[in-house]
C-alpha cells in the first residue's frame, strides 16, 4: 500500500510539473545541486572500475590532477590543454565499461556504477524533499538535482549536501539557476548565472538548433534548425518568430533530413506538371530537402512491395512541397533560393513546436500563465 501510494504521488507530482516554467526572485531561487565528475568519483570510491585495468592508482592519479587544475587560480593554456585531455580520459572510462567491443568492456561494472549512481542521488532528493518543508524537486539527472527553494533554507540544503558527500566520500556543486523552461525532463531551456555571466543551456531535441550531439558518435538530424532558434529566441528574448526566421540566412537552418528504413526499397517524389498529371522522381535513400513555394515538387515517400503491390508511406514531418538539396551545400546561393523559400511553412511548424501549455512555478503555488503563447 505505501509502496502504491509513493508511486502515485511521483506521477501526480510529475504531471503537475510538466510544461512548467520558473525563475528565480529575491525569495526563491532555483539551485543546481551537482556531484562533481560523479560518474569518475563513482569508480574511485567504490572501486567500479573495469577489472581490466591493472592500475587504478592511475586513473586516481588522474582524477586529483584535473581537480587541482580546475581549482588553481590563473591557469595556463597548458593547463586548460591538460585538464581538457584528463576529462575526456575520465569521463569516457564509464561508457568504454559498457562498450562489448572494448578491452574496458566490464557489464557488471558498468551496471554496478549505473545503480549507485541513481540510488545515490535519489536518496539525496527524497532526503531533501522529507527535511526542507520550502523545497520542490523539479528534476533530477545523471549527476544533479534541480531544486527550487526558498532562499532562507538554502543552509539546511548546504547541511544535507555535506552529509550526501561524507557518506559517499564525493564532493558537490551548485550553480544558481536564473530560470527554466521544462516540457519534461528530458527537453529544457535553462538560463544560469555563471559568476555574473549569463550561460544558456538546452538539452533534448525540443529546442536543438545543430546537428551537435555531446556524448555520441554520431550527428543529429537536420530538422528545420530555424525553427528551434526562433523559438528559443522567442523565450529567452521575446524575439518576433517571423523576425527571427526571415533574418536567417543560413541555408542549413532550412534543411529538414528525409531518410528511409532497410525495411523499405526506394524512396520517390511526387511531381506536378503544369496539367494535373503527376509522375514520380526517384530518390536517394537519405535526403535533404527545403520547402518551398513551387508547386511542381510534392511530397516525398519511402515505398515498399506488399503481397506483390507498392506501398507509398509519406516521409514524416515534412512539407507538402519540397525541394531536393542534395548537392554540396557550398554549392547553393542562399539569395537565390530565398525566392523559392516557403517562409510560412516554417512559421507554422515554429508555431505547432511552441504550442505548449505552460504553467508557472511561483513561490508555492503553479498556476497557468500565457506570457509564451505565440500571436499576430
């Protein structure tokens, strides 16, 4: 029964802080309470790492160095240089654990390190939320939690996370969150005061203006970029999305990637002569396209043989006239292409990306708010 009630309170309480915007003021404040390099703290303190290294004195010997540079006052360009090569050796020790095709590779390992890791930081986050009355959690992650608090019980959070880091024997940060745009955890923009400059972050696809993604190998998806940057331009600024989109000369912030599955055969477009006879143009198996106004170029389908007849599946998230842009991007002429361009499309899909609900945390109570809603 309490394990049922517990459960039904976190989805309440989840649901509640879905779409939710906050910010700080002179009473509350959110704070980012980080454990710092946890995942490489985690392998130090409870000996995690992969039995395959036969000198973990190293990887500590590691560890303390890059914590030394990043405290000393006045760094060199070497030691920038050096801290930024013990990082990458830190952080990548973790997952090269869970890569089966590295001599790192250590499944138990790596699980063991996973599972410390969370129960570690939820047990911090349920301690928060049972001791400080004042205090919201409004995420956690791999290596934090996001707590909104008043400002006057931020020493009882400083008690709490000195008490986390006696017992795990890991050190923590926090930052001071200015404010947070949240669809979910997954997908936010967030707004920190870094020292007195103010640093912009966002995670998840919501709002993901390059094809840049840290952590992976491979690269994202073109997906419209002009679109996310007006949005992000519209909450962090109160920028005009038209303003935003129109003044983008950029012609990959234009380019949406269309590309088909192994379980289909090819890929086509449709095509419109002036007459109302429509033909197919075969595709690539991954392309790039725009929209655009000229209406001889349709939609773009993956197909694929069904009992013996062809199957037209339409290429998702994609306008209904689009123009291939395959070529080498250095190739294309942005202010030739801007006659062609159909600005609209990309003001309405900004529009369906910012259609959200949003609703404020403020002090205690969330109410609804429309100061994002987008309008002419």
């Amino acid at each position: 029964g309490n394990r049922r009630n517990f459960l039904y309170e976190i989805t309440y309480r989840t649901h509640q802080q879905t779409n939710i915007y906050i910010e700080s003021d002179s009473e509350w404040t959110l704070m980012n309470v980080d454990a710092s390099s946890y995942y490489p703290s985690i392998l130090i303190q409870f000996e995690c790492l992969s039995r395959s290294v036969t000198q973990p004195h190293l990887f500590k010997d590691t560890f303390d160095e890059r914590i030394a540079i990043k405290h000393k006052p006045n760094k060199t360009a070497e030691d920038q240089e050096l801290q930024l090569a013990d990082k990458l050796i830190l952080n990548t020790t973790f997952g090269a654990s869970g890569n089966k095709w590295l001599d790192l590779y250590d499944p138990h390992m790596c699980t063991r390190t996973c599972r410390l890791g969370q129960i570690f930081l939820a047990a911090l986050a349920c301690k928060i939320d049972k001791t400080i009355s004042d205090c919201k959690i409004i995420q956690t992650n791999t290596d934090g939690i996001l707590v909104y608090i008043k400002r006057d019980q931020i020493p009882k959070l400083e008690e709490l996370q000195a008490e986390w880091s006696r017992v795990s024997g890991i050190n923590m940060d926090a930052d001071h969150v200015v404010k947070i745009w949240q669809r979910d955890v997954n997908n936010y923009l967030l707004v920190k005061d870094d020292d007195g400059v103010m640093k912009v972050k966002r995670k998840g696809g919501w709002l993901n203006t390059d094809t840049l993604r840290p952590g992976y190998v491979t690269t994202a998806s073109l997906a419209a970029f002009v679109c996310a940057k007006a949005g992000q331009e519209w909450l962090l600024n109160g920028t005009n999305i038209i303003k935003t989109i129109a003044e983008d000369t950029d012609i990959t912030d234009f380019l949406i990637s269309c590309t088909k599955g192994p379980s289909f055969s090819g890929v086509v477009q449709k095509m419109y002569e002036a007459t109302p006879n429509e033909y197919e143009v075969p595709l690539f198996k991954a392309n790039r396209i725009i929209a655009t106004k000229d209406k001889s170029y349709g939609k773009i389908y993956k197909i694929k043989k069904l009992k013996g007849n062809l199957s037209y599946n339409q290429m998702p998230n994609i306008p209904d006239h689009c123009m291939p842009m395959n070529e080498d991007i250095e190739d294309y002429n942005f202010n030739e292409l801007k006659h062609t361009i159909d600005y609209m499309y990309y003001v309405q899909r900004t529009m369906d990306l910012m259609d959200i609900e949003w609703k404020q945390l403020c002090n205690n109570e969330l109410f609804d708010i429309h100061q994002f809603d987008i309008e002419f």
